[in-house]
C-alpha cells in the first residue's frame, strides 16, 4: 500500500510573514490624539493607567474600544492589559464595537443592608418610569452612606434619605456633583494650633522614640479591620532599608462603614498632620492616598486642601502626597489589593509573605494605614498614650468610632469607650431605638463581621472580645435589626454583596460566595453543604473576604434557628 508523502520544506526556504500592524484592534488616529490631548505628558507613566481611564470616563461618559486600543498604544502596553484593568472595576463601562454606550447620567442607588432595611428597592422599582430612558438606574452597593439611608448617588452628587421626589428634583436640576462645606480649612487648623506639633517633631524636640512610645502605650491599633498594633507597625517599618513608601486606606467600601468620611468631611488637615508624623518618625520618601471614588466630594475637599499644604509646607522636606481614586472595588480596602490598585493594577490580593511592611508599593517597604489611625495620632502625642488608655469600659482601653446604622433613633459615627456592649450603645448614644421597632440583632463588625442576637447584647464590642462567638469588630460598623427584620433576609443581603464583590482570584471564594449566595436563596438551607462550604472557604481563600465571607450564614444557623424551621 503506497503511504501520502508530506514534502519537508527545509528550515533556510520558510519565510516568515510580519504583520504590517501590531495585534488586537487597529489604531484609530483620531483616538490616538484626543487620548493625548486629555493625558498629556503623563500618558506614558505605567501606574497612571486607572488615573487615565478615570479622565477618559469623566470626558467621554464611557470607554470605547477605539480609545481603549489608543490608550493602550500611547502607554505601550499590551490592549489585553488595559482590557482586563478596565473591566475589573465597577466604575468604568467598557463599550465594545458595536454596542451602545449608556445614558449620559447614572443614578446608583445603594442596596447595602441599611439601605435595603430603609426602602432601597422600592426605589430601584420606581426611579425608572419617573425619570425615564435618558437616566440609568443601577443598584449599587454601599456608597459609605448608611446613617442617611436610603443614600443615592446621582452622578456623583450624593442624597441622603432618598425618596422618589428628591432624586427627581436633583436630576432635574443638574446636580452631578459634591462640595462638601462646613469643614475646618488649612487656614482655620493652623489657627488652632494645627502643625505646632509636627514642627516640634521636625525641629528635633521630640525623639522618634518618645512618640513610638506614646503610641505604644496608649494601645492604638489599626482601625481599618485588622487591627494591628500601630506603634510596633511604625518600629517594623521604620527598621527596613529605604526607601519606605506610605499607603494610606480610605477605600472603606465595608457595608455600614462611614467613619473615615465623616472625619475627613469635619477635619482633613487633623489626619493630615498625624500622616506627615507617621512620615517623619518612619522615614518615609512618598505617601500615596487611596480614596474611593464614591467620595467625590471627600476627593476635591483633599486636592483643595492639599494644594494649599503645598504652597506652605509645615515641613520644608515634607513627602510628596500623592492623592489616587479609587474605581468601585470593594476588595481594594485589603491592603495589598489596594496596592495592585494604586499601582495600574486589578486590585488583587498578594500572596504573603512577603508582608507589605517588607515588599510593597513598588516593591518597597511600606507603611499602611487606615485614615482613622492617623487621625487620632496629634492627640494622642498631645495628651499622652496613658489618656487614650485611659478610656474603655468592662476592661477594655481605648476609644472606638462606631459607625451606628439600621434601626436606631440617631444613626451616626459615635465617639464611645472601648468595650461598650451593644445595648449600652443604643441606649446612651444612639437616643435608643427608632419609634415602633424593638432591638432584635445587630451586626458588630460591618458586612463580614458576623450577626448576634438582641439576648448577646452585652458582649463588649472591641478588637478580641467577639471572636469567641464566631465574630469580629473590624472597623466597628455596627448595624441594627429589629423585629421587622430577620437575619435570614440580612445574610443574603450580604452574601449576595460578597458574590459581586469577590475580585475572582482564588476558588474557593469565586465559587463559594456564589455558591452559598444560591444555597440560602432557597426556603429550605441545607446545613450540612453550607458547613462544608463554610470550612473549605476559611481554611483555603487567599485573603480576608473569603475568609469571612461565611460569617453571616455561619451566625444565623447557630444563633437563629427559630429562623430556619
């Protein structure tokens, strides 16, 4: 039987075909210039990259392929790269050849947990026929906002206590933006003695050892989530060769968390001077600061104030202060996503170690820290660490600010002692509860934190003290049920938040948030598979949001029953 003979083009006779154009989408010229124009002299810095898609949805309302292949050719970098940045964001609307792009206005409405209890989907049901096709209505989730639920964004003109006649009246009157107003300027805090301490520091008067002492002893900790121990955070850093790099965390995208904004909206330059501090004792070259982009008043209170600072430093050798947005990324508030994040990246998690504090921003050794840490430091070093300790209460030392939410008369950010309970909270703090509602469960620590019940209410509320019963205070976003509410509605809420919010990375929390998202949907839970699920997402997720992720169910099955017959 004859075999078909292949020929064997021998390796000196092929000839190897160039493409005449790069691959991926041709570029358009005309994209080319106006990507130029807008970006200018920075287009070309690889960090810049989520700063300039920010500038090309601010110009044109969305970003189209041609723009994105322009952005990607005046970078030099791959359009799969811009591509997978792009769509990893909430924030940004990725339009494809061919597509439409949306509405020139977007209104989001927060369907967080405190939100939801306080009529958000009533009004994701009625936006769309009173303010119609030209205006599109997303459910978004919490916009850092709880204390005014519902809280809406139109555009990025933020409504509190939102009804259907509200939003429309800000529509209509073109309202896209937010200044806050009210808060103590650059001017106002240096005439109340604003900077006194920080050139006491720079002028030698102070040892960096005395203030890492003070901080030390007054027994602050991180007041992001985790927690750590600020003084031996500043030793650790402070110890590693330079150059040291600062990151600075107010994404606070944890449902019912809006402490930090109130803060910044009442007093930026106080966490302003304890960060120019947290600099000098650690030895830092340049800070950058991560706000999120539903802080948009929060953004251009900070350039103003900051511009100012500028033209007369405190410090003649003070740090470049690098200001960046964040893009609607709940997992950029791990510190090391929010350094992916500040550096162009997709805000995924790291692998550890190596810890930030060794290899972070940039690869450098860096010092993170969550605004509030550093807004309390000035008077700590004014007063004394043994006046921080001072407060606290069933053992506990130190100052809290709890983020309240949900069913109480005066929801708000409450200024209250270390291990206070929950029910000495609402009845001291927070004018008890709102009128025709009974205190029935609360969640101490925010979206992931866990869910108690009204009879665990005398459980002090601070870092340690919780995790004995399957909860934690993270950033003490403290929200409250009542009897019109159920836990069981409360853990989809969340769970449901967690499923959109996984960044996708690792398995066990891409798969597991939805997959216990589908499970407690159903009337019926089946326990045993949640168990399973629960462990396989603790023990194996590369970072905190899978880890306590389960939290909520996990609560409900054990403290709730009577929910689940």
């Amino acid at each position: 039987m004859n075999a078909r003979t292949i020929p064997i083009v021998a390796a000196t006779e092929q000839r190897q075909r160039r493409r005449s154009v790069p691959k991926g989408r041709p570029i358009d010229p005309a994209a080319l210039d106006e990507v130029r124009q807008l970006l200018g002299e920075s287009l070309r810095s690889r960090d810049l990259l989520i700063e300039h898609l920010h500038k090309l949805q601010d110009r044109f309302g969305h970003l189209s392929a041609r723009h994105l292949a322009a952005l990607a050719q005046g970078m030099d970098l791959a359009q799969t790269e811009v591509y997978e940045v792009a769509t990893f964001y909430h924030h940004f609307d990725v339009i494809k050849e061919g597509e439409a792009a949306p509405p020139g206005l977007t209104v989001r409405v927060c369907d967080g947990l405190s939100c939801e209890m306080a009529g958000a989907q009533q009004l994701l049901q009625r936006l769309p026929d009173i303010l119609g096709a030209e205006v599109r209505i997303l459910a978004a989730p919490c916009i850092g906002r709880c204390e005014q639920a519902p809280a809406v964004a139109v555009g990025q003109h933020p409504i509190g206590r939102a009804t259907a006649s509200s939003v429309q009246a800000a529509v209509q009157a073109g309202q896209r933006t937010h200044q806050p107003e009210g808060y103590i300027g650059f001017d106002a805090y240096r005439d109340e003695g604003g900077y006194a301490l920080l050139k006491t520091c720079i002028a030698g008067e102070i040892e960096v050892e005395e203030v890492i002492t003070a901080l030390e002893h007054s027994g602050l900790r991180g007041l992001g989530g985790a927690g750590f121990p600020t003084g031996r955070k500043w030793r650790i850093v402070r110890g590693e060769p330079g150059p040291r790099l600062m990151a600075v965390n107010i994404d606070e995208g944890e449902p019912g968390t809006f402490k930090d904004r109130v803060y910044l909206e009442r007093d930026p330059h106080r966490f302003i001077e304890g960060m120019l501090i947290a600099a000098w004792a650690v030895g830092i070259a340049k800070i950058y600061v991560y706000l999120r982009d539903e802080y948009h008043g929060c953004r251009a209170l900070l350039e103003a104030e900051l511009a100012r600072l500028r033209a007369r430093p405190p410090w003649p050798g003070m740090p470049e202060i690098v200001l960046r947005r964040g893009a609607g990324a709940y997992i950029c508030g791990e510190e090391s996503a929010m350094i992916e994040s500040i550096e162009g990246k997709r805000g995924m998690p790291r692998l550890r170690p190596p810890y930030v504090a060794q290899v972070g921003l940039f690869g450098r050794p860096t010092l993170e820290h969550n605004f509030e840490t550093l807004y309390w430091v000035r008077e700590i070093l004014e007063k004394g660490g043994a006046w921080f300790a001072s407060h606290g209460r069933h053992g506990r030392k130190g100052l809290r600010s709890f983020s309240v939410s949900g069913r109480v008369k005066e929801p708000g950010v409450k200024l209250a002692p270390a291990g206070i309970t929950m029910r000495e909270l609402i009845a001291e703090y927070c004018g008890g509860m709102a009128e025709g509602h009974e205190f029935y469960a609360y969640l101490p620590g925010g979206a992931s934190g866990g869910i108690l019940p009204a009879a665990m209410g005398d459980i002090p509320l601070d870092f340690d003290t919780l995790q004995p019963h399957g909860c934690f205070i993270g950033s003490a976003a403290v929200m409250v049920l009542s009897q019109q509410d159920s836990a069981v509605g409360a853990a989809r809420n969340l769970m449901r938040f967690f499923a959109h919010e996984s960044c996708g990375q690792c398995t066990p929390c891409r798969n597991g948030t939805a997959k216990a998202s589908e499970l407690i949907a159903q009337p019926q839970w089946d326990r045993e598979l949640l168990a399973d699920l629960s462990q396989v997402m603790r023990d194996a997720s590369i970072c905190g949001l899978g880890q306590a992720a389960p939290n909520p169910v996990d609560c409900v099955i054990k403290y709730f029953p009577q929910e689940l017959a």
